[in-house]
C-alpha cells in the first residue's frame, strides 16, 4: 500500500516535534497494515457525523 502527502501536510508534519513525528508515523504504520474499524479488530475508526447534528 502506497501513502501519499500534500506539500501542506509534509510542511505541518516536518514541523511537529519529533516525538509527535513518530507517534504520527507509528499509527500511518498501523493504519496501512489493517485499516479496518476497530469494531472489525483494525485500527480505523469511521469518520463523520454520527450525532446527525
């Protein structure tokens, strides 16, 4: 699985202290190798408006 980055993005990340850096990349890491809900055993969690507000 490829990952790929806005210029904007890789300019935020490279500016985040570097402990965050890892803890960022280790979850990409995660994500890449079972991005499935939690619900389904993988690391994803779904995204939007669940409250319908």
């Amino acid at each position: 699985m490829k990952v790929s980055f806005s210029l904007d993005s890789l300019m935020d990340f490279t500016g985040l202290p570097k402990n965050q850096q890892k803890i960022i990349t280790r979850m990409i890491g995660r994500l890449m190798e079972n991005p499935k809900p939690k619900s389904q055993g993988g690391y994803g969690i779904p995204l939007g408006n669940k409250g319908g507000q």
